[in-house]
C-alpha cells in the first residue's frame, strides 16, 4: 500500500486504525535491534488498539504484540486475566503515549448555538452518546462533561460545585436520544444525520470535518474539557525471550521526537512535549484542560464519577 493510500485509510477510518497504521509506517524506517530468533526475513509487530473491543479481542487469544488502548482501565483488564505482567507505568510518561481531548461536534453553522457543554441541556436539543457501561470513550465524556463544570466554578469561586456539575448532567442527559455501545457507533449515527450533537475526541471529529465538504459537522471546543490519555503496553504472554528485546526497542520508540511528531501530524497530541503540537494548527486551544488526575486518576474517577454520579444519580433518575 502506498503512503496516499494509507493516509486516504487514515482519514476513513477508526482511532484504532490511525495509531497501528502510523506506528507501521514508523516503524519501516527504525533502527531497531534484531531478534535473535530472526533467520533472514523480518519479524512483524502486531499492535492493536484503541477499544474495548479490541481488549476483548486481545483476551480471546489475538496475538498482540503490543496494545495501545483508550483507556488505562483496559490495560488493567489485560493485567488481572494474566495477559500483562510488565509495569507499563514504568514506561516513559507513565506508559501515556499520546492524547486528545473531548469536544462537541454541531451540525455546519452551529443552527443550535451549541458553544460549551452547557447548551447541550437546552431545550430542543438531540444528542448521540455512547453509552458509558460500555464504551470506555464514553466514560471519558462523562468525565468532561462533568469534570468541565466543576473546573469552571473552581476558577470562578474558588470551590468545585458538585451539585451544580451534577445537574448539568442530568439535564444533558435528558437531551439523549440515543445511547449506542460504543464511540465508533456513536459517531456513525451522527454522520448518517441523527441527532444535533455528539461529543467526541478531538482526534475523531478532525478526521472527519478536515477536507470533507460532505459531512455535515463542525466542532466546538468547550471551554473546560479532559485531555483523553492513551497508555501503550506490552501483551507479555504474547511476547518470547527472543523477541523481547525487538519489542522493547519498538516501545521506547513511540515516545521519542519522531514518532511523537507522527501521532501529532494525524491529529493526536503528544505524550512527552506539549510543544510539538504546536506543528498541528489545527488541534484546539482549550481554556482550561484538565486530565483524569484532577478526579485522582481511575481508581477513583470510576467509582466516584462513572458509576456513582452518573449510573446512580443520572440514568437511574432519567
């Protein structure tokens, strides 16, 4: 496959698609060591990514090399079914390879007023959301969304406002009217027409609207919002002796200048320098950008947030 075509797949395709595809082609021109196992032809790394469905996949018995996953909760996942034995927070950056933030995507001149998360709970308003039981790309929106609010009355008055986060949930979420399992499926209702609004990566909205008169769509960045973090990790079970040292070599490679400039050209933002997104002019400024660690990481954020302010305080009382 050519580099047009890849990077025409690039454009049409999944999160999931865009990080194997530029490590691939990042990977023809590395210097990495030879394993020992080699006899004369190359050695292939398989890396998956970026969903759930992907970590169920990796479970099942796919052999993954190495796994870049949306969610820090899926690599734990793969580590309680014995899949991952390595620390991957030992990893630069904590094992986080790249990131993008949540953002609102509108139908083209914004005909509702949609300029933060607030207005998604105005009267009239049609929102797609993923449901986020399900869709680890949910379950970060619910953080930004929530999250936002209670950044915003910080800086306001000097206090984070639960109640008033809370409530603005409640009343978006009452705007729903759809709740598919995952991101991907979200987005594909919104690009067949349904709905006013969907929230979403950053990443999934730019490859969308970028160069494509045809959908229907532009983005609003909120003025508070979560930087999704993506941690890369090394399936273990998946890995031999022989291999490890290739696998490992390959590993420290995404989070150097090269590939960092890679995921930051297709509309990632870096793991390791802020500074280097400046070379993509089209990712967002955000006001005020918060990470998992303003709710003291996901150990707490999914109790205390996904499954106790929303499952129990939102869905149940829709």
């Amino acid at each position: 496959m050519s580099v047009a075509e890849m990077t025409m797949l690039l454009r049409k395709t999944r999160t999931a698609i865009v990080a194997v595809a530029i490590l691939l082609l990042l990977a023809v021109g590395a210097c990495l060591p030879k394993p020992t196992s080699e006899s004369g032809g190359g050695v292939n790394i398989t890396v998956y990514g970026f969903s759930k469905t992907v970590t169920n996949q990796i479970i099942q018995g796919v052999k993954a090399h190495i796994a870049i996953l949306s969610i820090e909760r899926d690599a734990q996942r793969l580590k309680d079914k014995g899949l991952v034995t390595s620390d991957w927070r030992a990893l630069p950056q904590k094992g986080i390879v790249n990131k993008t933030p949540f953002v609102i995507l509108v139908r083209k001149g914004n005909p509702k007023g949609i300029h933060d998360f607030p207005d998604l709970a105005k009267p009239g308003i049609r929102l797609i959301h993923p449901d986020p039981i399900s869709s680890g790309g949910a379950q970060w929106s619910i953080l930004a969304i929530y999250g936002s609010e209670l950044v915003k009355s910080e800086k306001q008055n000097g206090e984070a406002d639960h109640a008033r986060a809370l409530q603005m949930l409640q009343a978006i979420w009452r705007n729903v009217i759809s709740t598919p399992s995952s991101a991907r499926e979200a987005r594909t209702q919104f690009e067949l027409g349904n709905g006013d609004a969907l929230v979403t990566y950053e990443l999934d909205g730019l490859l969308m609207t970028i160069g494509n008169a045809k959908v229907d769509a532009e983005i609003v960045v909120p003025e508070a919002t979560i930087l999704s973090e993506h941690p890369a990790i090394v399936v273990d079970r998946n890995v031999s002796t022989a291999d490890r040292p290739l696998i490992d070599a390959f590993m420290q490679y995404l989070w150097s200048d090269e590939a960092q400039r890679a995921f930051v050209k297709f509309h990632f933002r870096s793991g390791t320098n802020d500074a280097l997104n400046q070379e993509n002019k089209e990712l967002a400024t955000i006001r005020y950008p918060f990470t998992v660690d303003y709710f003291q990481g996901w150990d707490k954020a999914y109790p205390d947030v996904i499954e106790r302010v929303f499952r129990d305080s939102v869905q149940k009382g829709r």
